[in-house]
C-alpha cells in the first residue's frame, strides 16, 4: 500500500498500565527505588504489568470502514483512544493520514462547566476549525443536535443522550477524513440514532471509519473488515462477515459451557388438547403458537408512537405532502399498541399541491441501525388501474399485513409517496421517521424479524430404499 492510499497505519502497538494493590505500593514506588539505587540496593517495583493491548497491527484504507468487536475489558476503547492520540502507546507506532474526528466515551473532550455553545466552539476548534468556520455552521450543528434550549446550558446538566447528540453534531460538521466512534450511538434515541445512520452512510461514500460496536449486526452492515480484540492482542482480522462469526461462535461457545453449570429451569408446556385446538381449520391462517405466545410473557408488545412530521427528517412535499401515516386495527381505529404476529393495516394520507399522475406510497421499517427490516409499494397492485389526482384533492393509500414478531428493540416506520412507474418515478415527499415503534418484548424472533408460521410440522420419517448394488443380480 503506498503512502497516499492509507488512512491508518498501526504498527505492534501496545498499551501497559501499572497496577498498584494499595495506595501504600504507589509511594513506595514514586519514593523507594531512588533510595535503593543511592544506597546502592537492587532495583524493586512495587507494581505489577498490565498490558491492555499488545502487538497490535493493522492498516486501513482511505474509503474503507473497519469494525472493532470483543468482550469488555479487550482493549477496543483504549486502541480507539491510542488511534487519536488522547492516549500514548508503550510500544508500537500509529500513523494518520487526514482529519480525524472521534465521538469516544460520553463527555470526552467537552469542558463540563461551559455551555452547549462554547463547547461546540471550543471543540471544532481542537478538530481544527477557525471560529469564523465554527460560527458559519452553528446554526446547522444546532439543528443536528436538536436540544433546544439546553444549548446554553452549561453541560454537566446533559443526560448521556444530550451530550452524544451534541458532540456527535459537531463531528458531521468538521469535514473529517477519519471518523471514530466509540459505542457511543448505544444511548441516543431511535429518531437520533437514525438521523446518525444516515449520516455515517453517507460518509463513508469518501470517508474512513473505525467503528467499534457490542453489536456484531452493525459491524457486519456497516464496515468492510472486523478486528476481533481477545484480552488486548488480535484474534482474528478480515471481513466483517467472517470475523464476526467466529466472535459470534466463541461467545456462544463461553455461554453455554456456563449454562451447563446453571441448575435446569422448568419450562411450562402446552397440553395436547390445546395444540389440537390451535390448529383447527378455522384458525389455519394464524400460527398455532399465537394463543399461548399471548397469553404468556413472550406476547410481543409493540408500543406506536403517534405520526410527527419532522423538517430535518424528510424531503420534498413541494408538489404534494404525506399529512398522515397510522397502524390501523381491523375496525379502522388508530392503535398505540399492537402485538406481533396480528393483521394490521398501515393508511398513509396526502394531498396534491399540483395534479398528480399514477401516484406511488410506500413504506418501510427499519431498526435502529437503519437496515431495512421489511415494506412495500402500491404499484405492483395497482399498475393496471393508475389514478390520477387533482390539484388540492386528499388521496391515500392502505396495505394490510399481518404485523411480523419483533426483537426488542426500536424501529421506524419510513414513508414516501412518488409519480410515475417502478422503474422511472419522480419522488414527490419523503419522511424518514414517520412513526417509531418499540418492541418492548422479545417474542421468538431469531433474526431481524419473526414470521408467523402456518404450521410447524414434527415426526419421524420412512427410512430411504437401500438401492441394489451394482451386479448383484448375477451373483448366485
């Protein structure tokens, strides 16, 4: 790699830390081995080596994003903390090639006592912006971060999301080259971390990244390679799809060796009248499990919050406005609950500033890392029977589905509304964050989503015919 294509190199760097098991050890330390070296005494340390990394080496490339995975207490945030220099390596080098600009733990670089404001002030200033610089995108840093008037507060009032929205505000307006984050995303809220995604997406376009994440799912939808940190030295580098695994396979393996050593727990079953009722032809087109998960505390609760248009989240609505989106029950009354796995219908409402022809609405729910979980688009279904809206006229669209099960977690419902056909259309509104959904309960999903099953299917099967082997006929 030549030196005008990487972005970061890391060469056998390692971190040691001195523990001390008393205060008492620590001035014998600072005290006793000048003493013995004038008194002519053998050298003694009273302390013992910790290394929280050690002969760590890596390179990054400009444009590529790297993904930083292990347990706690495996060196992640304090390699992120060497990388920007807020930390000094004991052994190794690390070289940087452009701006870097890290949002690390909650509160770094921000000075408690000073306002919202001056702490955007003096922190661009440190990632190396001019104030004239620093004051010509204020404006749109304050609307990033979105917290009102806290903004001249001083910031030792924030809460841990406040002080993530303001300092992840001021990092989208410095220009970076390198972009580090450090868990930070795990305490915003979902229309914040969503707002965030986006971002990081389309950063990573022309930028380089070093995420570091508990979250496999993100490193592996996010970063192109995976550095898996075990007890401070590399386990294991290369993609993200393969060291995630193999972190994935290790982690499970360490708990269920620890869930052998657990006393077993009695699980409640259902009684065979119960499951022949469940599936009677009239109740084929529900799972058979869905009156015991309902009945139980795996019911997937799923809270909806009310529709808000949001400025800073959307785009267009010059020729016509989404007004409305809502989850329907099977009554057409709005719900601000509803549970997994039952028939839902999503209605989105708008109207037409200007005539509009073959109208498109769609939806989409994503999760909190702003991966697509699951939607449509009414084209499909009506391409045969286009309509055509006047200018000022109401129109609207509905999709009735059967809501999947959801692992908890929050989630948003996305909404646009376009012109034209599927292949060639013109988007005339689009809001990011229509509605927030949050699954307070983790029902069966093993995936991003849950699907309800028709039937689930259990027996033993007839063994497969042993063909006849070749030439046995003419044996006598």
């Amino acid at each position: 790699m030549s030196s005008s294509d990487f972005a970061v190199r890391v060469q056998e760097v390692g971190k040691c830390y001195h523990i001390y098991d008393t205060p008492r050890d620590r001035l014998k330390q600072f005290m006793l081995p000048r003493m013995r070296r004038l008194a002519g005494l053998g050298h003694k340390d009273y302390y013992r080596d910790f290394w929280a990394l050690r002969d760590v080496s890596f390179e990054l490339r400009r444009g590529e994003a790297i993904g930083i995975i292990g347990r706690n207490g495996s060196g992640k945030s304090t390699l992120l903390q060497v990388l920007c220099g807020t930390l000094s390596p004991t052994t190794g080098t690390v070289e940087t090639s452009g701006r870097v600009a890290a949002l690390l733990e909650l509160g770094a670089g921000f000075n408690p006592e000073f306002t919202g404001r001056e702490n955007v002030y003096m922190n661009a200033a440190l990632l190396g912006l001019s104030r004239e610089q620093v004051e010509a995108r204020f404006d749109s840093i304050a609307a990033f971060a979105d917290i009102g008037d806290f903004l001249e507060q001083p910031v030792k009032m924030y809460s841990s999301g406040m002080f993530v929205r303001l300092a992840f505000a001021v990092i989208a307006h410095v220009d970076a080259e390198i972009l580090v984050i450090d868990e930070a995303l795990a305490v915003g809220d979902a229309l914040f971390v969503q707002k965030c995604m986006r971002f990081i997406r389309k950063f990573r376009e022309q930028g380089t990244l070093l995420y570091v994440s508990h979250d496999s799912a993100s490193v592996m939808n996010i970063c192109d390679r995976a550095i898996w940190l075990q007890s401070g030295r590399v386990q294991q580098q290369g993609s993200a799809k393969e060291v995630c695994e193999a972190y994935l396979e290790d982690l499970f393996s360490a708990l269920d060796a620890q869930a052998q050593k657990q006393p077993a727990v009695a699980v409640e079953t259902i009684d065979a009248e119960r499951i022949e009722r469940l599936r009677q032809p009239g109740l084929a087109w529900r799972d058979q499990r869905a009156d015991f998960l309902n009945a139980s505390n795996l019911r997937n609760d799923l809270e909806v919050f009310r529709f808000e248009e949001r400025k800073d989240a959307e785009f267009g609505g010059k020729d016509a406005t989404i007004t409305n989106a809502r989850l329907l029950d099977s009554n057409g009354e709005p719900l601000s609950w509803v549970v997994g796995g039952e028939r839902v219908t999503m209605r989105i409402e708008a109207q037409a500033h200007v005539p509009v022809r073959s109208p498109i609405f769609g939806f989409m729910l994503r999760d909190r890392l702003g991966q697509n979980v699951f939607g449509d688009n009414s084209y499909l279904a009506w391409q045969g029977k286009p309509l055509h809206v006047k200018a000022g006229a109401s129109f609207g669209a509905e999709f009735e589905f059967y809501m999947p099960w959801l692992a908890q977690g929050d989630y948003v419902f996305q909404v646009a509304l376009a012109e034209g056909t599927q292949a060639d259309h013109r988007q005339l509104h689009w809001i990011h964050d229509a509605i927030v959904v949050r699954a307070h309960h983790d029902a069966i999903a093993t995936g991003l989503i849950g699907i309800p099953m028709i039937d689930i299917r259990l027996g033993m099967t007839e063994p497969a015919p042993v063909a006849a082997e070749a030439g046995a006929g003419e044996r006598s």
